[in-house]
C-alpha cells in the first residue's frame, strides 16, 4: 500500500467511520481512538464558538447536532476557522420548524468572523463633506455582512449574551434582516427594515449614491425619499460602516 493510499483510507475512515478503508489498514479496533480524538476536537471547536446556540437549544440537542455536522462535513479547509462557516445550514436542516435556531447561529458566526476580519478606514464625517456624493459609490467595510431574518434573533442573542432569561422566539411581522460589522475592534449587530436593506443592496450591486437616492424617492417620494436616503447615509457615517468610495 502507497503512503497516499494509506492517507486516504485514514481520512476516510476518521471522517465517514468506513470499515472497508479501515479493513485496509489493518482493523479498527486501534484507529477507533483517533476517531475519537478528531471528533472530540472538532466538537469542542464548535462548542467554543456557538455557546449562545448551544444555551439556546440546550447540551444534549447542541451535542447531537455537532455530530451531525460532523458526519454531514467533514473539513475542507487547511484552517479549522473555516469548519464553522457551513454548520447554521445544518441546524437550519435539523430545525426546519424552529427558524431561529439557524439564525442566531449564524450571528454568532458572523460576529466572530467580523472581529477578525481585514482592517480598513472608516470613511468620517469630515472626509464626506469633500465628497462628490453626486458621483460617488459607497464601499461597506470588509467586515460588513447581511442576512435577511425571520425571527427576533436580536432579542434572544442580546438576552443569552446578558445572562438574561431570553424571550420566546417570535416570527417578526414585518420583512427585516441583520447586518453585522466591526466598529472600533468591536463586533456589532443591528436589525434593519426592508427599505434599508434595500438600499444597503443597491449600494452593494454599485450603483452611485445619487442613484440610490433615485430609487428610494421614486418609492416614498422626493421629500421622504431625500430624508430616508441622508438618514441612511448619516448613520452608515457614524458607525463605521464605509470605507472610501470611489469615483466612477
């Protein structure tokens, strides 16, 4: 046997517990000890980084669940970072009913993810005033993200994260979803209506700011659309949320 047929047959038994690969290397009696030890790393990986999802849904749930993902994914990746990235689209697969599940998961994700994210400078208040806003395109810091969300994830995150007995999760009336970035090496969260969403997608598919303006005006009108998109920008302003447009 090769020293890469030999690899093979190891990843494939750590990873799918198959008896033919494990035949091959000599029986699995031995090598049940290093399945162990690869499914216990990757679970404790998982614990450590959704510990709101795990108090939600409670140990036993939360420990089945990694399992499952386990054995759903393997790594694919050279940094075991990148091994969480897929595991909200299993609980969203295991708690089809219980949509929250899959979201709050996903805010922690993206918290963590935007706290080591790449560094960029803010766009300030002061560097607007000497900005062609007529021609510019907004550029949303390398650590911004969004996600369209049912349920009030917001409130359950915010309670676990206090230590506070959280609320019972709730379908939101109305279309909103999360956008997540860093803000003075701090990972920060808002929940949004659907006319910012809106805009913060026009800004994103590059199309200018004043053409974003002419968007929102054409569906609230020249005088609450101008007041919508300067209240916009104000606050993408304030929270660190831009980095430098371009001219285009």
């Amino acid at each position: 046997m090769s020293l890469l047929t030999l690899q093979r047959d190891m990843r494939t038994w750590l990873t799918r517990a198959d008896q033919a690969a494990a035949a091959r290397i000599g029986g699995d009696a031995g090598l049940r000890v290093y399945q162990n030890n690869y499914r216990a790393q990757l679970c404790a990986f998982l614990e450590d980084g959704f510990a709101r999802t795990r108090d939600w849904i409670g140990e036993e749930a939360f420990e089945d669940a990694m399992i499952r993902h386990i054995q759903r994914l393997p790594p694919s990746s050279w940094t075991l970072d990148a091994y969480a990235r897929d595991f909200p689209d299993t609980l969203g697969l295991l708690y089809p009913d219980d949509p929250e599940v899959a979201e709050l998961s996903w805010l922690e994700l993206a918290l963590a993810e935007a706290f080591v994210g790449a560094d960029a400078e803010p766009l300030t208040q002061a560097d607007a005033r000497n900005i062609d806003w007529d021609e510019a395109v907004l550029h949303f810091a390398p650590t911004f993200d969004l996600r369209v969300v049912a349920t009030n994830v917001a409130d359950l995150w915010a309670a676990l994260a206090a230590g506070e007995t959280p609320p019972a999760a709730a379908i939101l009336p109305d279309r909103h979803a999360l956008i997540v970035w860093r803000q003075a090496q701090v990972s920060r969260f808002r929940l949004i209506d659907a006319d910012e969403e809106h805009a913060i997608l026009l800004a994103r598919s590059g199309l200018r700011f004043a053409e974003i303006c002419e968007a929102i005006v054409a569906l609230h009108g020249e005088e609450r659309g101008i007041e919508m998109a300067g209240s916009y920008l104000g606050r993408w302003l304030a929270t660190e949320t831009l980095v430098a447009p371009a001219i285009e």
